[in-house]
C-alpha cells in the first residue's frame, strides 16, 4: 500500500490478549499456502489484514518468508483473502478527500521490493512497466476492471479490497500518487504512475 508502515505487526495491538490477535485460518497446509514449514495466514484485527505468522518461532511479518512458492500463495490469498470493498467501512468521505483504488506492481528498485504474493521482487522496472501496461490494455479494453484484476496481480496489500485504498486527502499519499488520483474524475482510470513504490494503475472510485 503507497502509504502503510513498516512497523513489526506485534508493535500494532501490543495490549489485546494473543488469542484476540493471532486467528489463524482452518484448513491450512504448506501444500495448500506454498508457505515453508511452521508458517501460516493469520489476521491482524488492527489492520484488517492477512499477514503470515511462524508458530515456532512467534514471528510475524506483512511479506511471505523466504521460500514461499509464489504461485501457491498468490493463488491461495487470491480465493481465501480477496473481499468486495466496502464504502462504509472507511466512513463518509470528508472535505477534500477522495476515494480511489489502484494496482502496483512493483520492481527491483522499489522502496520495498516484496509484496504479499513474492518475498523478494527481482523483475527491473522495465519488465514492471510492460507488466502493467499489458493490464491497462486489459482494463481499459474492457476485458477486466481494475478491481478485479487487482486482487490477484497487484502487490500492494489492497488487493485484498480490490486496490480499494479508501478516502484519503493531500498529503496522505506520495505526491506523483497523489496528483494523479486528484487529476480523475469518478471511474476513470489512470495512465501509468511511477512512485517509490513501484508503477501504478489508479481508478476513482465514486
């Protein structure tokens, strides 16, 4: 996501007890996840967001470990983590703000070359950017939405939501992200955007 930290997950909800914090999916297995062994999706109340949790070890991290199949994974997050985005759940839009949705695909050379689907990105920016405009082809010939597309290939933790990345104001994103979502109108979608993070696609939602 353009905008979240980086902090440790158990620096988020430090003063719930673990069993409230730590939920972990039924029916998991390394065959099913491409997780190493002892790794498993868990949910994170504070976020509202899967994350990957070692039973042996109690550690905890947004980006799948080292080892990770990348297809199993980005497979299984795809049908057990991907839901509609809910407008009410981010509260009325305020004064200035926006609500806009996007697909990253990040490279090599991005500020954190991971995502939830790979633990390490080793594409260069050049095959980032003939990925995603293979997807703006895509999208803007109608085959697919953005939303749609963006919850198995984007690598931003918004996929989960469709790219849904809720109401945000100036300020609250990076600036070449930020002027071009304020730049669209409602449905419309983006040219290519290059930020730190990696190349986007951004749609205006309503």
């Amino acid at each position: 996501m353009v905008s979240q930290s980086q902090t440790p997950i158990s620096s988020f909800v430090p003063r719930l007890p673990i069993r409230h914090l730590l939920n972990p999916l039924p029916s998991q297995s390394p065959s099913d996840t491409g997780l190493p062994s002892q790794w498993e999706v868990r949910h994170s109340n504070s976020k509202n967001l899967p994350y990957y949790f070692n039973a042996s070890t109690k550690e905890s991290r947004w980006e799948p470990p080292p080892g990770t199949d990348p297809e199993k994974i980005k497979t299984y997050m795809a049908l057990h983590h991907s839901t509609p985005a809910n407008p009410s759940a981010s509260g009325a839009a305020k004064d200035g703000k926006i609500r806009a949705a996007h697909l990253l695909v990040k490279h090599r050379d991005s500020r954190r070359p991971s995502s939830w689907k790979e633990p390490e990105i080793r594409r260069t920016k050049e095959e980032a950017l003939e990925i995603l405009r293979g997807y703006e082809r895509r999208i803007k010939g109608g085959e697919v939405s953005l939303g749609d597309l963006a919850t198995s290939e984007s690598d931003c933790s918004s996929a989960r939501k469709k790219g849904d990345l809720g109401f945000f104001g100036r300020g609250d994103m990076q600036k070449e992200f930020e002027q071009a979502a304020f730049a669209l109108k409602p449905g419309e979608v983006s040219q290519v955007v290059d930020t730190a993070s990696g190349v986007h696609l951004i749609e205006r939602l309503e």
